[in-house]
C-alpha cells in the first residue's frame, strides 16, 4: 500500500507539473482549481479501501466544488511539504490539510474564514498522571515533526522560559506523522508527545496502543484554506469565504464534523 499511495503521489505531481495554472477552463468553460493535500491523515484525509480520498477536509472540498458555480475543483494528494511548495510556486491554489493559521504562517500564505477549530494535546502512556500541561513536561522529552504547528507550541513555550525550565524535543521526521509520533511514546523513546486528540484517539483505538489523551488541550487552533498571499489568493478568498459561511450557517460543518469526528468542532459564527 505504501509504495501505491508514494506512486500515485508522484503521478499526481507530475500532472500538476505539466498543467498550466492561471485558472484554466474546463471543457464545461469551468475554471479548474488545484487542492493540494496528504492522503494519510484519517479521519481528515486519507485513502479509503478503495484507494480514492475521503475524510472531513475531502468531504469539505467536495461541499466547496458543489457549491462554486463555474469552478471544478481537482484534489491533488501530494503530501504536507509538496503542497505547500506547489502553491506557493503556484501549481496549485489551495492547500487543505488541517491547516492551523498562526502567525509565522500568515506572514507567507492567505487564509479563508476558518472552517475547523483544532486542538492540540499532550499524549502520554497510558496511567500516568504526573504530565498534565506544559509546565509538567518541564525536563523531559517530546517527539515532533520539524516545522508542524505541534512543535511550534513547544518551541515557542522554550523562548518564553529559562535554562532550568526547557522541554527537551526529539525532531524526527516521517510519512505517517501522528502514528509515528505516538509510536515513539508507547516504545518509551520520549515521554510525551503534542498531537490532535480526534487523530490521536483513532491511531491508538486502530492500534491498540497503551496511551492516554489528557483531557485539556494546551491549546485551540482555527483551521482555514491555505492560499497564496497575492492578488490570485485575494480574489479567491473573495469567493470561497461565502461559502465557508454558508457551509457553517446551515449546519453542514457542524454534521461534517460529527461524522468524522464525533464532536462538534466547528467554529462559533
């Protein structure tokens, strides 16, 4: 399976290398815009048995193609560090993958009218109970993908304390993040790891790994469209913002996330 999906993503790389990217039209005089996205992060996107992706964020995609008159939307697989390189050399003109808006994130992209609040929490093995928050992983380790919102919160809690009071991070890297991430916790290679409790629930349950979720997240994130901070990424924001707020206005998101999720994750209008 691993080496279909690594296939299909260089298929799918190699056709948005080949396409022209300034909206082109359809056969149906529809403009054509590319979504990048991974397919290995259940329950937001991934491949189903059938190998074709699904999931909340596919399902989202599917609702926005529906409802955008005189645009087709083409989801393209192409993995968390391909897509963003792709749009931000313009190949494709979204990414939708879970994606946190912070603010070292909105200096280089634009962001939709976010459609998901996520949540970030500490996951540890499972009985132990002297790690609750940040200040409790103080002195000890944590496993983290360079670069992801989940490492950020960790290395933006070390600039803001002292020599004495730092939490040790073990970088990796990997293609299965969140399962990655939490394998290192039940092997005893870290002591605790930060990663999305709906993810998280579903790789232990999926697994059967000996690990517990602690209840308070440490922090809440809203998640939006990525697009290209210039007039193209503008002029689309313009459009697809309404439909975001539809979506939200008429419970849709709120059922989307339900399914997916189990709980309701959808930001307060």
């Amino acid at each position: 399976m691993k080496s279909k999906n690594m296939t299909f993503i260089i298929i799918a790389a190699a056709f948005v290398a080949a396409a022209a990217f300034s909206y082109p039209s359809s056969a149906a005089d529809d403009k054509i815009l590319y979504v990048g996205t991974q397919n290995d992060y259940p329950p937001f996107t991934f491949l189903d048995a059938n190998d074709q992706l699904d999931g909340f964020d596919i399902a989202l995609v599917r609702e926005l193609d529906k409802r955008l008159d005189g645009y087709t939307i083409e989801i393209l697989p192409l993995g968390w560090d391909n897509a963003f390189v792709a749009l931000e050399t313009g190949r494709i003109q979204m990414v939708v993958d879970q994606v946190a808006v912070n603010p070292v994130r909105e200096e280089t992209y634009l962001f939709t009218r976010p459609y998901f609040t996520a949540q970030s929490s500490i996951i540890v093995k499972k009985g132990r109970t002297d790690i609750q928050n940040l200040d409790d992983l103080q002195g000890k380790s944590v496993q983290a993908f360079p670069g992801n919102s989940y490492a950020m919160i960790v290395e933006d809690y070390n600039a803001s304390h002292g020599p004495g009071e730092q939490i040790t991070i073990r970088y990796i890297a990997g293609s299965v993040p969140t399962a990655e991430n939490l394998l290192g916790v039940a092997a005893g290679k870290v002591d605790a790891v930060i990663d999305d409790p709906v993810m998280s629930n579903a790789v232990i349950k999926e697994q059967g790994l000996d690990l517990d979720v602690i209840p308070s997240p440490v922090q809440s994130d809203p998640i939006a469209v990525a697009l290209a901070k210039n007039d193209a990424g503008v002029e689309l924001k313009a459009i697809l913002d309404p439909v975001i707020d539809e979506l939200l206005a008429d419970g849709t998101l709120k059922a989307l996330s339900e399914k997916w999720t189990e709980s309701d994750y959808v930001p307060q209008r």
